[in-house]
C-alpha cells in the first residue's frame, strides 16, 4: 500500500484541476467544456457503437508495432554492441536518424506505402525500435570486461557468447528502452491516426475536432491518457516481476 500512495498522490494536482475546471467552466461552453461533458461525448460515442472498435484498433496497432520494435531492435542492438565493424559503419547513419522527430517519418511513409494500416504499423515499429535499440547497445557495452575475457578463454563461438552473456546481460537496458517505446508508441500511434485518417481514436478526435465538438476531443485526449497510464502502470509491474528475478538464482541444495 505505501508503494502505491505516492502514485495516487501525484494524480492528486490533476484531480484538483479538474474539479476547478468543472466549477468554473460554464456548462455550455463552446471551446473549454467542462470535464462531465467530456463524460458524456464519451458516453454517445460508446452508446452508437464508434468507441470500441477504435480504441480496440489503436490498442492492437500499438501492441504490434510495438512487439515489432522489440523485436527488431534488440536483435539489432545485439548486433551492432557486439561486431564491431557493423558498430562501426553503422554509427554516423543512427546518429543521423535519431536526430528525425518522429512526424516527419509520417509524411515520408506515406508517400512510399500509401496510406494503409501496413504504412501505420511500420511507422509505430521504426519509431519506438529507436530507445530499444540504443539502450540494447548501451547494454551490451556494458558488459563486464571479466565475462568478455572468460568467453574468449573458452573459445566461445559468436552465437554461444551472445546467448549466454550478451543476451542476459543486457535485459535490464532492453527493459529500461521498452519503458520509454511505450509512451512514444502511443504518442506515434495517435499521431498516425490523426493526419492519415487511418481507423482509431485518433480519427475520432479529428472528427470532433471539424464538427466543433470540443467535448468530444477532450474526452478522447483524457481517455487516452487514462490508457497510456494503466499501460505504463502495467509495464512497470512488469518490469519489476522480472528485474527481481534477473538473473536467474541457482537454487541451493
């Protein structure tokens, strides 16, 4: 319980905010509505069946695209910290890239694939495969010089060395990459939505946003950061379960 209440104090400023706001604002009005309209544009659009199937729609892009991040960046990031030739070529070209914020790769995607959910999911999984792969790169240098040593003295192969001391050795920084992918998935996820019209809540927010519905847009802003906190309370979680238990104990007898 007491690890619990700080996070629920710090929502507390928020919550403060928001009861302000709904006895300050007028009920009726037209650009900062106050938060029981918020309550209950979300409620028509999940009465006339819009809510659900967009919020299921940006969930299931980001949770793809970021497995694909993962994925890729890790195996990448294992790649790149341990041949140095390839850490070598390819140090100026991530340099280069990491420096792009993340809209331009939009635009960019777009005209090579269309606006199409393939276009949506590659742009969620280069974006967030970013933190992953520089943090698993920063793992594997990380590595102590001993265990380097010791693999070498047996002669280890290449793949031997990389699953039984780069891989494990660089979980922890996999998780710390995966912890910030998280939040940028979602942030590009909406993004994506919003100027390619593409299904999601974010096509539901430019709907509100042209109809003049600023209840609409503020509702679906607060749900998905309702959604964006339960995900990062669920990673944290997560990421606690397996650090506790990384690297594996040997069980004595």
């Amino acid at each position: 319980m007491n690890r619990l209440l700080p996070a629920w104090v710090g929502l507390a400023p928020l919550a403060a905010v928001l009861v302000l706001w709904q006895l300050l604002a007028p009920a009726n009005a037209p650009n900062f509505p106050p938060p029981l309209a918020w309550w209950r544009a979300v409620v028509t659009l999940a009465t006339n069946g819009s809510l659900l199937p967009a919020v299921v729609e940006t969930l299931w892009t980001f949770a793809l695209g970021l497995f694909i991040a993962t994925v890729a960046g890790f195996a990448l990031g294992i790649l790149i910290g341990t041949v140095r030739a390839v850490r070598e070529w390819s140090g100026l070209l991530l340099e280069f890239l990491r420096a792009l914020p993340p809209p331009v790769v939009v635009p960019i995607a777009a005209l090579m694939m269309g606006f199409s959910p393939s276009m949506k999911l590659t742009v969620i999984a280069v974006t967030a495969a970013w933190p992953i792969l520089l943090n698993t790169v920063a793992g594997v240098q990380a590595v102590p010089a001993l265990l380097s040593e010791a693999a070498r003295s047996l002669h280890l192969s290449w793949y031997r060395r990389v699953r039984h001391i780069v891989v494990p050795a660089s979980v922890p920084a996999l998780l710390v990459g995966l912890r910030v992918a998280v939040s940028l998935a979602i942030v590009i996820t909406l993004l994506v939505e919003i100027f390619t019209a593409l299904p999601g809540i974010g096509v539901l927010m430019v709907q509100g946003q042209r109809n003049y519905n600023s209840a609409q847009v503020f509702g679906l802003l607060a749900l998905v950061g309702v959604l964006a906190y339960a995900l990062t309370l669920m990673f944290a979680v997560i990421e606690g379960v397996v650090l506790s238990r990384w690297p594996p104990r040997v069980a004595r007898r």
